[in-house]
C-alpha cells in the first residue's frame, strides 16, 4: 500500500516532466502552479491511501477483539461454538489443543495491527511532508441547532375542548376521544398541545397514558424532555417504551440523563431499547450517556457499556473507560482493564497508573487510537 503510494508520487513527478518539456498553445500556466496542483494530487492520493490503511486497521482490531473475547469465554469452560466474524469455532472445553487455534489466529491478527500500525505512521509522515507546502484544508464544523418550544394557550377549538374533558373529570372514554382528536396537532408537533399531553401522562386511566405517550412519540424537540421523563417514571412498561422514541431524534445533552435512567429500568426491553438509542446517538452525546452509565450498579449493563466504548475505540471512550477502574467490582475491573490492553498494548494496574500513563501518551494517538 505505501509502495502504491509512493508509485503515485513518482508518477505525479513524472507527469510535471512531460508537461514542461510540450508544446503548449495560448498562455501557459506558471510552473509554481501546476507544482502546487501536482502537490495537492498527491496529497489526495496519500489521504485515501491513509484512510484505506485506517479502515482495514479498524476491521483487524475488531476482529482481534472477539477472537480474544472468545479464548476469555472458552477459558472460562463455556460449551457452547461461538460465531466470530462470519466463522465459527468448536465448543471449548477447556483444554489447550481447542485453545491452540484461538491463539495463533489471536498472534496473526496481531502481527498484520502492528503491520498496519507501520503502514499507518509512514503514511501520515509522507502526507506531512507533501503537505508542508499546501495550503491546510478547510473544515466545516456542523452544529445542531434545536428549536425550544414554549407552552401557551391555543385558539384550536379542539384543544380547548379537549382541556375542558380531562378539567372536568369526565369519563374516562370521553378524555380518552377528546385527546385523540388532537392527534393532527401531535403529528404536527404543536407545543401548545403539550400541556394537554402533561395532563394526560398524569390521567387514571393507562389507555389515557399510553395514548399521550405514543403521540409524544411524533416530537423531535427538547420541549418534550420533561414530558419524556415523567413517562419514564410510569408504571407501565409501555409508555416507557414510547417515552424512549423522540430520544432518537432529539439532540440534546439532556437526553444522557435520561437515558441512564431507562438504562436503570427493571424492564430488559427498556433497558434494551435505551442502548438502542445510545448506539444511534451523535458522538458526543453517546460519549456522554455512557460515561454517566459507567456509574451504574448493575454488572449486565456495565459490560454493555464498555462493549460500546470497545467498539467506538476512540479517545473519548478510553476516558471513560480509565473511570471504569474505579469500580468496586474486582472483575468489571479486570474486563475494563483487558480492553485496555487490547486497545492500547498497555497493562494497567490500578486506576492512578493508567491516568498517570494516558496523560503521558495520549498525544502518541489520533482520535482513533491509532499512532501517530
């Protein structure tokens, strides 16, 4: 791969030879020019060149980590063949010649990351160099902007109907009507609907709750934050289902606070359904929700959580993960510290050691763990 890159480079100079030395028709351009253009091709060429060597690093990694979660599995006696990547390996009973496959395959994987890990350096070295003399490119940043609603009266004759039935204490089919003739205005995202909405969370009757909370649903606005956590503190499995939906769509810090608390539901498809979320999440508002859920007390959701900071495999998520050796398990400890090792070939024994060592290395890697 960086034998191709380097052809390219040659090829690029090549190609400025050629052209210096033909006839041209009409006013050339300066040779300053079409140098800068040349470097600016070649830079081209180094970054995908860059990013394909990323790419398959990323892949091997993964792959290595499975395979290393599936010797911790084997060792442990587990019995049952294990899927990795599309292959599968026979039940492990413990003994060394069924281990004996899962190491060398571990070994190989770690030899072609470390080859890659090379490829990686001496590609960002020549890309440096090449770009010494062009201009840096240019980086939007993209915000998320979010429209903050605000709760007021409403000429809608349907509204202020629907009002007097639940003001009223009407029977329980009539505010149940009453609310789903105000449908249009959910699906319209009306905020002066969501007064009603409140009040229908707090109604006797559940088909009156989850009714409100599946029309909180069509909202993809903070405004609902409030309404969602009020849902979520519902007794009915349900309307905390539904109040788990607009968290998919609304950017806002606010959501991880939410989610940590439906990551604490008793319901394991509440639970499932949040780490749903999070794994659609922007980036930061992932890291966020997972940092807040590394605190949590439970040891199923906890290694579900450092599965998502493993497979994000980024800086941010070797921060969190750091905070994981804190734990007051000795064995979520042990797993924070193996995938650790794994990301960074470092052996960490305690919390204050790896602080102290990260703050030394981190500038040795990009954002994606990879060296510099």
């Amino acid at each position: 791969m960086v034998k191709r890159a380097i052809q390219s480079v040659g090829w690029g100079v090549l190609v400025i030879l050629l052209l210096a030395g033909c006839a041209r028709k009409g006013k050339a351009d300066s040779p300053e020019k079409k140098t800068a253009q040349s470097l600016e091709e070649q830079i081209q060429t180094l970054r995908a060149e860059l990013e394909s060597v990323r790419n398959e690093l990323a892949d091997e990694r993964k792959l290595s980590l499975e395979l290393a979660e599936l010797l911790r599995r084997c060792r442990e006696g587990g019995g049952q063949a294990q899927v990795v990547s599309g292959g599968a390996f026979p039940a492990a009973a413990g003994e060394e010649n069924e281990q004996e496959p899962l190491l060398k395959k571990i070994q190989e994987l770690t030899e072609a990351v470390e080859r890659l890990r090379e490829q990686n350096r001496r590609l960002v070295s020549m890309q440096a160099s090449q770009s010494a003399g062009s201009p840096p490119a240019q980086h939007q940043s993209r915000q998320v902007a979010v429209e903050v609603y605000t709760v007021g009266p409403s000429e809608n004759q349907k509204l202020r109907e629907a009002y007097a039935a639940f003001s009223e204490e009407r029977a329980s089919s009539e505010r149940l009507a009453a609310l789903e003739s105000t449908a249009e205005m959910a699906m319209e995202q009306k905020p002066e609907l969501l007064g009603l909405l409140e009040k229908a969370l707090e109604d006797p009757d559940p088909e009156v709750v989850r009714t409100a909370a599946q029309m909180l649903e069509l909202y993809q606005t903070s405004s609902v934050l409030p309404l969602l956590e009020k849902a979520l503190h519902s007794r009915d499995e349900q309307v905390r289902l539904s109040a788990l939906e607009p968290l998919e769509k609304v950017a806002d810090p606010q959501c991880a606070a939410l989610l940590v608390l439906a990551l604490s539901d008793p319901s394991d498809a509440v639970r499932g359904r949040a780490f749903d979320v999070i794994r659609s999440q922007p980036p930061d508002i992932q890291i966020l929700s997972l940092k807040r859920a590394m605190g949590l007390s439970s040891d199923d959701v906890k290694s579900e959580v450092l599965s998502l900071l493993e497979l994000r495999g980024d800086k941010a998520a070797v921060e969190v993960m750091l905070e994981g050796l804190k734990d007051p398990s000795p064995e979520f400890r042990d797993q924070v510290r193996e995938v650790l090792r794994l990301l960074l070939d470092q052996e960490f024994a305690g919390y204050n050691q790896a602080v102290q060592w990260w703050k030394v290395n981190r500038a040795r890697y990009d954002d994606s763990l990879l060296e510099r």
